[in-house]
C-alpha cells in the first residue's frame, strides 16, 4: 500500500481528552518565537523568568523585563558586529544558565537561526555541526575554550564570544564561581589565541546597546515557516544531521504543550529545568513553554552529580520537575530528595526514555505527585503524545497523541497493522519537522508525504493510549523471537538492589542473537546482588527466550548527556568483544 | 602574652571563623546528617575518646610540666579545626562528612571538653594556678555557636552571602594560624630555642597519632578507606586558635605565656603535617580511583 493516500486516520484518542484538553489546536498568538519572546517580556516584564544555581546554593536572576533588554541588545551585536542576515546560523553551545536565554532569544530577534550545540562536544564533533550548519557565530562556554584552537581554523564561524556558567550573576558571587573554577576545580581554561575576534557577552552586549536600534524591524518579517532552528540528531547511526525545525513548529508544539497541561499551570509556577536547554526537550518545555506563561525556570548548569540539584530543590518553590528516567531515579536515591521530597510540587514530566513503572510508582508514594510521561523526538520539536495530568493517565503508557496530531501504526510495508498490534509509529501534525538540513536523501527516508517515521514500535490501545514496545533498530531478535530491550530492562528494575539495567543483543552461535543485561548494583540497598537471583528473577516474569542468557554486572553504565542509557555504546563494546568470533 | 587587643581581634576572627563554618551548610544539611549518624558517631568517638587520651598519655609519658600538660591536653581535648575541611578536599576525602564532623563535634564539645578537661586534668594531677576553670569552656564555645548558628541559617536564607562568608571564614582561619605565629614567635624565639625536643615530639606527635588512630578505629568500625582518610584528618586536625582563645580567657601573664607554648607551635606544625598527609592520602585515593576503573572495563 502507498502512503500518498493515506487519508487522516480518526483520532480515537479525543475521547480521552477529558474536559481541560481542547480536541483541536488553537492557534498560536504569535508569527515567530522572537514575536512571542517580546509580548511575553512586556506582560511579565517585572517578574523572575530565570534564577540559575551552581551547586553550592550561589545564584543568578534575570527579570523578564531584563531578558527582553538584553536579548535585544544581543541581537543588534549580532546584526551590526557580526553581520549576521535573516537566516544566518549563530551555533550556542552554552551550559543552562542565565546567558543561554539571553542568546537564543537574541538570535531570534536577529532573525537568524539557532544552531544548539553540546558544551561536551569534542572538536571533530564541533567541527562537524559548525561546517555542516555553516555557523558564522559562535556562543560558547568559557569552560571549553581550549577546544577553539583546533576547531576554528576548520569552520566559518568569524566571531566567538564567551560565556560563563555564573554570567550576570551579582558581582561577587560571579567573582567566588570564577575563582572557583579557575583556582579550586580548575576548570576555565586560558583563551587560546584565534584569527578570529574572541569578546566576552558582556562586551557583545555592551557593543549592541551603542548600536540603540530598534530590534523588531529585524524579525518583523519572520513568519511561521522561517527556520528557528537546527537541532542536531541521529548519533545512532552515521553522522549528525540537523533537523530543520520552524518558528510554527516550536509555536505549535508551544500550543500542544499547553493544551496537556496548561490546566495544572499557572504563572507562578517554578520549574526546575535541570534537562540542558540545548536539548529539544527542555528548550520547548521549559524556555518556550512555561516562559510563555510567565512562570519562573530554575537553571541548573549540571546535574551530575545529581547532588548539584540539592540546593536548587531546597531553596526555591518548585512545582514541576522535568526530566528522563534516570534524573527521577538518581534524585530518589539521594537521601536529601528522599528525606524532604519538594513540598511544592505539582506534577513531573519525563521524556527522552521510557520511564520505568517502578520509577514512577515510587516517585507517586515519595512525592504524592504524578510523573506524567511524554513522548517525542527532536524531529518533531519533540512532544507527539503525552499522558493527560489526571486519572486517565496510564502507567508504562507515553499516553495520547497531542491536540492537532495525526499517528498510525505501520507494518514494514507501510500497511496498518491490525488493532492491538505492535507496528511502526508514523505521526502527522503541525510539529513535524521541514527536513534534515542539506540532506535530502535522509529527508526522505524519514518524512514521507508529511508522515515522519518516528523508528519506534508501539501498540495502540483501548482510549488512543500508545505504548511504546521498542525501538525499531534495538530488537533483539532471539531464534526468530522479536525481545524488546525495554521489556527485559523493566523486568530487571524491580530488582530492589538494582539501581539501572541496561539490555542489547550479542551474537549467539545456536540462537542468532542471545539477550545480554548489563546491570547497576543499587548501593544503598544491602544484601548481594548475584547472577543467579537476577536469572531466577527474570525467569519468573519472562519468558524463557527473553531471559538474559548473559549478566554483566557494572559501577556504572554510559549515558548521553541527558541521562538517556546509551544502548548503542553498549553495542559498540558488543561488536569489539566480539569481533572475529562468531 | 597576648595584648588585649589582640585577645579581642583574636575573639572577632574566631566569630567569623565560627560564622563561615556554619554558613558552610543549612540547617537541613543537620538534620540529614543525622539520619545516618553512623560516620559522624565514629569520628565523634575518635575525637572525644581516642584524642584526649592520647593528650594524656603523651603528657604523662613525657614527664611534661603543668603549663604544658595542660596545653597539650586542652588541644587534645579541642573539637575539629574547619581547616581540615581544606585538607578533606585535598585529600579527595568525603568533603560533607568533615564538614558535618566539624560542626557537630564543635557543637558537642559545649559539653565535651569542659568533662574532659577537668577529668583528665585531674588524672595528670594538674590543679590550682592551671586548672582551666570548665565554666569558662563552655562559655567560649556556647558564645562562638551563636555565629555557626547565624551562618547557617544565612546560608538557608541568602545562598549567595552565605557562601560569600563561608569563603571569607576559610581564609580567615588561615589568617588566625598567621596572626598568631607572627605575634607569639618574634616574641618569643629564645623560649623556643630552649625548647626540648620532648615539647616538639608531643606537639607534632599528637596531631600525627590522632590521624593514625582515627583511621584505624575507623577502619576497625566498618568505614570505607576514603571515609576512614577523612575521618582521620578531622581526628588529627584541631580547632588550635579555639585552644589559644581559651587560654587567653583563662591565663594572664607569663602563666599565659607557658600555656600557649604547645597550642601554638601545634598551630603551627599541624599546618605541615597535615599538608603531608594529605599529599599522601591524595596518592592513595587516585590509586584506588584507578583499580576501580580498571575493574570496570575488564570484560564480563
């Protein structure tokens, strides 16, 4: 069957809605984010849009009135320095903290396009993402300025300007960050010397106020189809690829966000954006979502050690949490969270992974408050479904497609799969993605005729509610036997003394594929963690092809920079383990 | 001896030694602490037991002088300097388990010391002129809690002026140890010449053999190596400026002046021992840090 017909499938789901979320889109008040970022900033302009706290307690805060004057005068530094156009790609590659905001919106209101990009990233990464989007421009992180000398020379970028993690801090807790950094952790290198202009963005901000123009002629003409953003993706396979994401993709998954949850929202709220920002998943929810209905972000530069998070939850009124699997965890066993759980807390959002059943029952019996569970992926700006903030949530499920949102489940030749059974999920909506950046091959294979194939397997089930099986590429396929990593991982997490669990495929000379668990001791529980009681466990809550035929026990398992487990590393030792043996 | 404006700028420095040190975590910090009081009983056993007996032993086994009996075992006796917090982080030590010693064995002591001194004054035969009068004690400590106090609910109140004044005590611990070796040793370099290496050995014993036996009574109670590392430089590691403030409270004169002798050249040697064993502790984590790793990557 070919997908160029495919009609508008029903969406079953809207029945579930319930009465606090509409069943069509409403449309978005604003034509670009750098329209919404300058009506949001005059509503609330007396409020606190962003407090950003480094672990021992030291903070920052930027009124939204503040953030509006500053962005501008960023992007008139942009505009008359930099000779940045309408279009043009400025590369952020910032830590959260309260200069993050200041850029992004300023690239906005430039009319140019934001390119984020990991602060971990190493120089051939850089280099990658700086020529594939043809940055001119780049923010970074003062912390990784030795990076510059190798990845200059090989890119575009004409102007650099450096960002520190207590940026507009009060004076002298900015100097103790600095000293801090520089004298205690050693962490801020010296500058190396470049061809190109290297300023602070105090200097870049101090450059564009001289300018004193008036920044709205610049994005006037922005509209909803113009490019916002390049947001990188696919390390799964080959290189990154940046997904063109539109000012009318993020304003509409802005709106999709709201009509879950603006119900349980108000403009007093405090979120904790512990996620970075340079992450599809934070920069929507939190910078774009809740800054638009005036609430406050708590910026937390890094959250690993979790123990960073302490003095963030302890000093301020937080009402939502977002976060991945392994956040919500590693914050349950700390004794600090554990302990004082977040008195003000209304609901939490976990996305990137699948959340763990057990995760989240525990975190509803600590904190009296649900996690809902979202999903989405950065093609489409990321949120597809969500699970409703009521009684109609169900566990293990990533809930129901968004207001606007069109989804199907397909077989590998495009056909629906009957109802109830697991097939690829395909989504449709105002979210999706333009394309991959220059790379229309790639475009293709993943968005077709609008559809955009998100890789993943799901079942739908009574109500619209998906559940998301596996991802399509992570099967392990014993003797025939379709085993679904998240299944077995689950099946491994209610082992009390295990902490995380982590499942892929190894070759196998009689079964093909044979399931392999890597497994974290959870060292707050006593008692020994063997082998055989995992074996005996999973024995008797799985069937016997999708028990682990290999253990290996781990301090410690290797995670992206959002805390996603990362199966694909795993691989990669699989593969090197093996290699020229089967 | 001491002028009576330097007693008064050496009260002042210890407030806001004494400030900084509670600033340095909040009063939820505390309560945290005490879910799991395990590590903090065994350093407080090693501290309050094992410490003040070691003053006393040295002291009687070297024949010491009253004025210097007392000093060593006022020093003995005394509770965790915040300096070894420093020493805690240098040594990749458990930085929040010296942080918690520190204050809750300062707390502790309020009630500690002025039984130890008088028990073990006693048993050294140490009376009249030179016994240090235990009202006195507690008085000092109960006044310096009312600035740890203040620091810590500062630090709850105002994150950023509550670490601004823990960086602030930092230093100015460093600053006291100063002070004091630039007032005391100019004056008195000929008392120090005709000190007798007995008076060294105890002085710079004390500190060496508190670390030796508090990672040993550590290690012995079920503590991990890094824990028991940091258990042992918060043992060895005494608030020293407290012992010279009390003493300045309780002496005056030349008495004054022979009392300080121990307290003050343990200020001063401490500060090298403990920069010693540090270096060496340090050695000994990254090489554990390592056998960790390497344990990982081995292959299932």
């Amino acid at each position: 069957m070919s997908t160029s017909g495919r009609s508008a499938p029903a969406r079953p789901w809207i029945e579930s809605y319930g009465a606090s979320i509409p069943a069509e889109l409403p449309e978005s008040a604003y034509r670009s984010l750098a329209h919404l970022v300058n009506e949001t900033c005059r509503k609330h302009a007396g409020k606190t849009a962003f407090t950003c706290v480094v672990p021992n307690g030291m903070n920052g805060s930027l009124s939204f009135a503040r953030v509006d004057e500053m962005s501008s005068a960023f992007a008139a530094f942009l505009r008359h320095h930099c000779g940045v156009r309408r279009g043009a790609r400025v590369a952020v590659q910032l830590p959260n903290g309260l200069a993050y905001p200041v850029v992004a919106f300023g690239v906005f209101k430039a009319g140019a396009v934001l390119v984020n990009t990991n602060p971990l990233y190493t120089p051939s990464e850089m280099i990658h993402q700086f020529t594939d989007s043809g940055a001119e421009v780049l923010v970074i992180c003062d912390m990784f300025a030795d990076k510059l000398a190798e990845v200059i020379p090989k890119t575009g970028v004409r102007t650099v300007v450096l960002a520190g993690v207590p940026e507009f801090f009060p004076r002298i807790p900015e100097m103790i960050v600095r000293g801090v950094q520089k004298v205690w952790t050693r962490t801020l290198p010296p500058v190396p010397a470049l061809e190109v202009p290297v300023l602070r963005l105090r200097e870049a901000l101090e450059k564009g106020r001289a300018v004193s123009a008036d920044p709205s002629g610049w994005w006037a003409k922005t509209g909803p189809d113009d490019l916002a953003l390049l947001q990188y993706t696919g390390g799964t396979t080959g290189v990154a690829k940046g997904a063109m994401l539109s000012h009318g993709n993020i304003l509409a998954n802005l709106q999709q966000v709201l009509a879950m949850g603006r119900s349980h929202m108000t403009g007093n709220d405090c979120v904790l954006t512990a996620l970075p920002l340079y992450h599809i998943f934070a920069f929507t929810c939190n910078l774009m979502s809740f800054f638009e209905i005036g609430a406050r972000n708590i910026l937390v530069p890094s959250p690993r050690p979790v123990q960073n998070i302490q003095r963030a939850i302890e000093n301020y009124p937080i009402t939502w949490i977002t976060g991945v699997n392994t956040l919500f965890n590693g914050l349950m066993n700390e004794e600090w969270f554990s302990a004082f759980p977040p008195t003000h807390l209304v609901a939490a959002i976990a996305g990137g992974t699948a959340l763990h059943r057990s995760v989240a029952a525990r975190w509803a019996v600590m904190t009296g408050t649900p996690i809902a569970e979202g999903y989405g992926l950065t093609e489409s700006s990321p949120l597809v479904s969500f699970n409703p903030l009521s009684d109609a949530a169900r566990p293990g499920s990533i809930g129901i497609p968004v207001p606007g949102t069109d989804a199907a489940l397909v077989d590998d030749d495009d056909a629906p799969v009957p109802e109830g059974q697991p097939g690829e999920l395909i989504v449709k909506g105002p979210q999706i993605m333009q394309g991959y950046w220059n790379r229309p091959d790639e475009t293709e294979k993943t968005v077709r005729n609008g559809w955009l194939y998100t890789g993943d397997v799901a079942v739908m089930e009574d109500g619209g509610f998906l559940r998301i099986v596996d991802r399509k590429k992570d099967l392990v396929l014993v003797s025939g036997f379709n085993v679904y990593p998240n299944e077995v991982e689950d099946c491994l997490a209610k082992i009390p003394e295990v902490l995380e669990a982590a499942v892929i495929g190894i070759p196998d000379a009689a079964s093909g594929e044979a399931v392999r668990a890597y497994v974290v001791r959870n060292p707050d529980v006593p008692g020994e963690l063997t082998k055989e009681a995992i074996v005996a466990h999973c024995r008797k809550h799985l069937t016997g092809y999708k028990v682990p035929k290999s253990i290996v026990i781990r301090d410690e398992l290797p995670k992206s920079p959002i805390g996603k487990i990362l199966r694909k590393d795993l691989k990669a030792e699989v593969k090197a383990e093996f290699a020229g043996k089967v | 001896m001491l002028t009576e404006l330097e007693t008064t700028l050496l009260g002042v420095m210890m407030m806001i030694i004494m400030l900084g040190m509670g600033a340095s975590m909040t009063p939820r910090d505390f309560l945290i602490a005490f879910r799991k009081p395990r590590g903090i009983l065994i350093g407080l056993l090693s501290q309050f037991a094992v410490m003040p007996f070691l003053g006393y032993a040295l002291a009687v086994g070297l024949g010491l002088p009253p004025p210097l009996v007392v000093g060593l075992i006022l020093i003995a006796c005394m509770p965790g300097g915040t300096t070894s917090n420093i020493f805690a982080y240098f040594s990749k030590g458990v930085l929040a388990l010296s942080i918690m010693m520190t204050v809750v064995s300062t707390v502790v002591a309020v009630v500690m010391v002025p039984l130890l001194l008088a028990f073990y004054g006693g048993m050294a035969g140490v009376t009249g002129d030179y016994a240090i009068p235990p009202a006195n004690v507690a008085q000092v400590l109960v006044v310096l809690l009312v600035p740890t106090i203040l620091g810590m609910i500062l630090r709850k109140v105002s994150p950023n002026v509550g670490a601004t004044i823990e960086l602030i005590g930092s230093f100015t611990g460093v600053v006291v140890i100063l002070f004091l070796i630039a007032s005391w040793v100019p004056r008195n370099y000929p008392l120090l010449l005709a000190t007798g290496l007995d008076i060294y050995f105890a002085t710079i014993g004390i500190g060496l053999m508190g670390m030796l036996f508090g990672y040993w009574v550590a290690r012995g109670l079920g503590q991990d190596t890094n824990r028991a590392r940091t258990i042992s430089l918060e043992t060895g590691i005494q608030n020293g400026p407290l012992a010279v403030l009390v003493i300045t409270l309780s002496f005056t004169g030349a008495q004054q002046q022979e009392v300080l002798l121990i307290p003050i050249l343990y200020a001063l040697f401490i500060v090298l021992t403990s920069t010693a064993i540090t270096l060496w502790y340090r050695r000994n984590a990254t090489r554990e840090e390592l056998a960790r790793d390497a344990a990982k990557v081995r292959p299932a």
